[in-house]
C-alpha cells in the first residue's frame, strides 16, 4: 500500500493556499499512510494539525490599521499579509496509535513543518485484521517527512495574502468585505473565499468621551473559505486506486476586538485586546481500494473526516503611515500562533 497519495491530496488543497513553495513540494509527500482508518485518521491529524491551526489563525488578522471609521460613503482598499509563527514545539507531534507502532528512533514524527531529514522521518509497523473479510494487514512504511518551512520561505511561518474593502455607512460605523468568486487551482481544484466585518465606534455612545483625543471602537469579522480537490488514481499492485476521489477544506474564523487608535500627523498607532475562534475540516471522501504487499486488498469509503479548532485572547498592536490616499502598516498579534501583518492600501474620507 506504497504510494498511497492522501498526503500529495492534504497538500494539494491545504498549501495551494499558502504559497508556490509549498505547491512545487507536494510531489515528495506521496506516501502511504497504511496503518488502517483509525490510524490513518490520527497520522494525519497530528501531521497536519499546525497547518489548519496557522492558516485559520492568520485568517483571522488583517482587518483594521485605525480604530477610526470613515465618513459615510468613505472607503479603503487594503491589501495585507498574514504570517502565523508555528512555534518549534509544534514541529513534531507524538501519534497516538492503536495498530501502529514506531520502530526503533525517534518515537516521535515531524508535522508538515517539521524537518525532512534522514533522521527525523519514522518507520511505522502496523498489524490489523478487517472485521468484516477476516483478512490481517501488516507491514511497515516510512512516514512522510516535513517541508522545512523556514528553509524554504525564511520563517517558520504559515503565510496568507488577504485583499478587502472598507466602506464606511452610517453613524461612524465600517462595513469590511473579503471575497473571491470560485477559482480554479490546479486542473481539477477549486477555491472561494467569503468574510465581512463591521467597525463601530463606541465613543459616540459614551456621555464625555466623545471630545477625548483618541479613538475607540468595537470590531467583529468572519472569514469562511471553501476548497476542493477531485482527482483520480489507477496503477497495479500495492497501491491505492480511485475514480471518485474527493478532497475538501473548509476554514471558518470569528474576530472580536476592542479597538484604539491615536493619530499623530501621518503615523497612527493602534492596538486592540479581543479573542478569536478557528474551526475548519478536511476530508476525503470517496471510494478507494487499498492493496498490501501480499495482494490483499481493502476498500474504503470516505476514510478521512477530521475536525480542528483553537482560539483564545488575542492582543494587537500596530502603526500606519499615510501618505495623502496611500497607506501602510504593520502589527503584531500575541496569541497560540503570534501572527506578523504587514499591508498597504488606499483609503478615501475618513473621519
């Protein structure tokens, strides 16, 4: 069951969203996860658990450079990056396997951003009998190794690009919209991606604040992506063979933020203390017939269905430079995965 291609798949639909690099990399991670469904289910968890972590994570940030909202009719037009530090204990993770045991050194594996060396990559044996055909599979394979991020990118990072429009309406309050229309990635992927956000200001709302020289404001935004890969797989021997196979990726972030800001000529500085929520999934669904060494074989139906979530309290701060319309801006984010955002934009007509 060698050259399975659920991990060339995982990559595929996760990291065509980060970067080319990650993309030219997926081609080395076509091994097969042979432990069984269980097992299965549990290796690619761990494996690919920092990357739906940091990807939800740096979804999440990116939406405001000013706690100051526009006049009516007002607008920006920002473009930033979003890069989340996946720190160095989350380069390695520790299966927890049923069927599976990791022979020899280490007993750990790497994740999708740990190493790829000789060293670093597990031999895993596996024994499990199908409860239905009474049919035993054992064997071993090497587990997949890491991308070594931060040697192909410079950080240890999981980056994401991020374009939205602000507009301003009524009563000092911003409406922030995030969208894509479908787009094709590959020849048989595709993306989307929909978010919307409102700034409001709450000075406005409190008796003697309203003359303070400084601004203050509430911030929530949702962000939604929506990614799929369909593909097929034949060949002879070990090995897995599909005609309908099907890999989907879905990231839903909540940001809730309180905001202040003060302006100084061109540079405001900014900060905001709120908390944010990730969930997305990954799964593969389909039809796929899994053949041993021994010619045994095994069908499987939908094999992988998995869930993640994080979030907690988040604390940012920043400045922006403005130059007549032109702005630009950096802030840090302290959280699980500290995040880095650099952008600039356009904005018209603010307060």
């Amino acid at each position: 069951m060698k050259r399975i291609f659920l991990i060339r798949v995982v990559l595929v639909v996760v990291t065509s969203l980060l970067s080319t690099q990650f993309l030219s990399a997926q081609d080395d991670f076509d091994k097969l996860l042979e432990a069984g469904i269980e097992d299965a289910n549990a290796l690619i968890e761990g494996y690919v658990d920092p990357v739906m972590t940091g990807f939800g994570t740096s979804l999440a940030n990116g939406w405001y450079n000013t706690a100051k909202a526009h006049k009516t009719a007002g607008f920006d037009l920002t473009v930033t990056i979003n890069a989340a530090y996946v720190p160095d204990e989350d380069l390695f993770y520790v299966p927890n396997l049923t069927n599976t045991t990791i022979v020899g050194s280490p007993d750990r594996a790497p994740t999708l951003f740990g190493p790829d060396g000789e060293g670093d990559i597990p031999t895993y044996q596996y024994s499990y009998t199908d409860d239905e055909s009474g049919t035993t599979f054992t064997g071993t394979f090497d587990g997949p190794g890491g991308l070594n991020v931060k040697d192909e990118i410079g950080i240890q990072a999981v980056p994401v690009p991020m374009v939205q429009l602000g507009v301003g309406i009524i009563k000092n309050t911003d409406i922030k919209i995030r969208w894509t229309p479908e787009l094709d990635i590959g020849d048989d992927g595709t993306f989307k991606l929909i978010g919307f956000g409102v700034l409001h200001d709450v000075k406005q709302h409190i008796p003697g604040m309203k003359l303070l020289p400084f601004d203050l404001s509430a911030f929530i935004g949702y962000t939604s992506i929506s990614s799929d890969v369909t593909f097929t797989e034949q060949g002879t021997g070990s090995g897995v063979r599909t005609d309908n196979g099907k890999a989907t990726f879905d990231v839903n972030t909540w940001t809730f933020q309180g905001l202040i800001s003060k302006k100084f000529s061109v540079l405001t500085l900014y900060g905001g203390l709120g908390f944010n929520s990730v969930n997305s999934e990954l799964k593969l669904t389909g039809d796929y017939t899994v053949s041993d060494d021994s010619d045994n074989s095994i069908v499987y139906s939908n094999p992988v269905d998995l869930s993640f979530s994080s979030g907690g309290p988040r604390l940012t701060a920043g400045m922006r430079l403005k130059f007549a319309i032109f702005t630009l801006h950096t802030d840090y984010t302290i959280q699980k995965y500290n995040v880095l955002t650099v952008g600039f934009g356009f904005s018209f007509r603010e307060q």
